[in-house]
C-alpha cells in the first residue's frame, strides 16, 4: 500500500492510498515512501490546508468500517470549516446517540480530511485521539478560525 509522509506542526503525518482512494491518515512517519500522483495532491492540499488557503479538501476517500460508522463520517464532512457541531447534533443527522458518534468519531481512519475534530461535545470540547490528543484539537480548530 503506498503511503506518503509529510511534517505538520504537531506531528509527521502519513497517508495511504489504495487503489485510487485515500484510505487512512496516521500519526508519524511511514516505514516506505512512494510518490503517487493521489498522495503527491493530498500532501500538496494538506499543506494549502494547515497554511490556511484550503477550505475543504477534495480527495478520494474510502475509510474502513461499518455502516453505521460511514453515516457518522458523512455527516462530519458536512460541518464547515471554521464551525463545530456537537454530537448530538450530529447524531440527530447521521442517527445514534452522542456517545456513538463519539465513538465513531473516534474511530475515523481519515482524521482531518474527515473533520471529526469539529466534532464536540454539549459542555466542552470532548476528545481527541490523534496526534498529541486536545492539544492537536485545538490547533486545527483555532486554524480554522482564521479566515481563509
């Protein structure tokens, strides 16, 4: 599986590809390298995003998991860039309770591509599973604050 990394402000970030689509991003640096024209754009978007000139990216995705989960991470791209929703409201949509998207949310295989750090709870932020955990939450949310 082709896999490509790239430096962040919080942490090596590494994408996967396979056949065609982005399928996971991971915290640190992959073993092997390989420069696919897909994971040359997601490198090239993830750096327009963390610069604060993308506002969405657009790139095949295909995340592993249930039916149930594909729903909740539907509904997580849907929130705008700049905004956050809480689970429960994503649950109205995607159905479920809060703590299942929670859960769900935290199971996204495309973090960041997949916002699920939009995603908070009723009385605070919630969680973060990623990188270095609420600290990496707060530096994309306060990103994304910026006007584009």
């Amino acid at each position: 599986m082709p896999q490509l990394s790239i430096h962040a402000p919080f942490g090596a970030l590494t994408f996967s590809e396979d056949d065609g689509a982005i399928v996971a991003v991971d915290w640190g640096w992959g073993r092997d390298q390989e420069e696919t024209a897909l994971l040359v754009q997601a490198r090239e978007q993830m750096h327009e995003y963390l610069d604060g000139e993308r506002l969405a990216f657009d790139l095949p995705t295909r995340p592993a998991g249930s039916a149930y989960q594909q729903r909740v991470w539907a509904t997580l791209l849907l929130i705008p860039r700049g905004q956050t929703w809480t689970y429960a409201a994503i649950a109205n949509k995607a159905g479920g309770s809060p703590r299942s998207v929670a859960q769900a949310s935290r199971g996204n295989p495309i973090p960041i591509v997949i916002p699920c750090h939009r995603a908070v709870a009723a009385r605070g932020l919630g969680g973060y599973a990623e990188g270095q955990g609420l600290d990496t939450k707060r530096y994309l949310l306060q990103l994304e604050a910026r006007p584009a």
